[in-house]
C-alpha cells in the first residue's frame, strides 16, 4: 500500500464509527505499526486536517474546510450523484435547490475524468409523483430539529380536525408520497409522526430540549418499529409501497 493511498484510509478510518481511536487498534486495522500511525497522524495534520488527541489517548477527526479534498472512487461519486439528485426530485425547495449547488460545487472540485463521470452519469431519480407541496417553511423546522427547540404549529389530521401543537422535533423522514416529522407531542404526551402538507403555522420557540434529541429519537423508532412488527403480526403484509402509519396524528 503506497503511502499516499494509506493516507486516505487513515482518513477513512477516523471519519467511521465513535472515537477516539487509537494508534495500535488503526494501526492493527491498517496492517501497520503504531509509529507509522503517529507519523501519519502528523503528516495529515500539516496537510491541514484538525485531529484530537495524543499518543496513549486516541485520535478522533474534526473536519476542516482547510483540508485539501481527496479522491472519491467511481462507485463512491455515483452514489453521491444519485443521492443528490434523489434529494432534488423528494426535497422540499430549500433542500433541493442545495443538493443542485452541491453537485455543481463537486464537478467543479473533481479531476477532469471524474468530473466528465459525474455530468453524464449513467444514474438518474424521478419521481412520478412528488410530496405534497408543504405549507411551512422547512428549512426553519430543520434548524429547530437541530438546535433542540420546541416548535408550535397548527395540524390537520387526515379526519380534517384541527389541533394546535408543541412538539419536540426529533428528526424528518422523506417518504415516496410524503415527507413526515418524527416529534414528542406534549398534547398527546407520546411520540408522534405528523405530515409536513398537514401542518401551518409553523413557529420555533425558545423552549429547549437539549441535549436529549438523539436518544429521544433512538426511542421514538424503536417503538414505531416494534408498533408495525406487532401490527404485521395481526394482519396481511403491506404492500412495498405503503408508508408506516404508527402513532401518525
């Protein structure tokens, strides 16, 4: 393995899973000694990458815009491609549009090669019938989901009755026909899922839940998930299609 390629799966290695990790487990993963692995950790970071730790402790990655990009094998870039293109066809207008600046910035970022793969990709998403249109703006939802801050917002369930709602927004899944916000409900008092094209209104709160997101997240797809096995168990399967329907309002 040349020193360079090493380099990148060093990288690789300290990008995946929790740190800090250490010199002899990477090391012993890369089939290298511990010294070379202190050397590298050296070498990256005069190149400009930002890497805590020190020798006895473990190293853990902090991305820095001041790294200079390193290759992406062909698979790697089709799936980002396809990724991106799948978020322009799903997305709402905000995440879309990014996803096609993002792929502008890349082919602009790419040696010439790579970037001709990407302009004519041989991978292509569409989508015949999009989400409905949502009614709020969701950037302002995302930014709420991440800064671990209430939200309050007018709901229409599929009845057509109307609620108010604070909720803890917890995380967004993109579905074939809708885009839904996984939350605590505090009317409900329990987890909830609520359809973005069902909600109005929308205003983000000082109120905040930090630093519980992730484990309340954790929680809230362990129950949907062990809502629809106990729901399967009791009636014929789904179709592939269908969009699980636990604990939505």
């Amino acid at each position: 393995m040349s020193r360079t390629h090493r380099l990148f799966q060093l990288m690789q290695a300290l990008r995946q899973g929790p740190g800090p990790k250490t010199a002899a487990g990477l090391g012993f993963e890369m089939g290298v000694s511990a010294r070379s692995i202190h050397r590298d950790i050296a070498t990256l970071r005069e190149m400009g990458a930002v890497i805590d730790g020190a020798a006895g402790y473990g190293f853990t990655l902090i991305e820095d815009n001041a790294l200079p990009p390193m290759g992406f094998r062909d698979t790697e870039l089709e799936a980002l491609v396809l990724g991106l293109r799948e978020v322009q066809q799903i997305g709402d207008p905000d995440l879309a549009e990014a996803a096609g600046e993002a792929l502008r910035k890349l082919q602009g970022r790419l040696p010439p090669r790579q970037a001709h793969r990407l302009r004519h990709s041989v991978l292509a998403a569409h989508r015949f019938q999009r989400p409905e249109a949502p009614k709020i703006k969701v950037a302002d939802l995302r930014d709420a989901t991440w800064e671990e801050l209430e939200v309050q917002f007018d709901y229409t369930d599929a009845n057509g009755a109307s609620t108010c709602r604070q909720v803890k927004p917890l995380g967004l899944i993109y579905f074939d026909r809708s885009t839904v916000l996984i939350a605590w409900c505090k009317l409900r008092k329990d987890f909830r899922i609520f359809r973005l094209d069902r909600m109005s209104e929308l205003q983000v709160t000082t109120q905040s839940f930090r630093p519980h997101r992730v484990a309340m997240l954790r929680d809230a797809l362990a129950k949907i998930r062990a809502e629809r096995q106990a729901a399967q168990t009791s009636a014929p399967p789904p179709s592939k299609t269908a969009e699980p329907r636990a604990t939505e309002d």
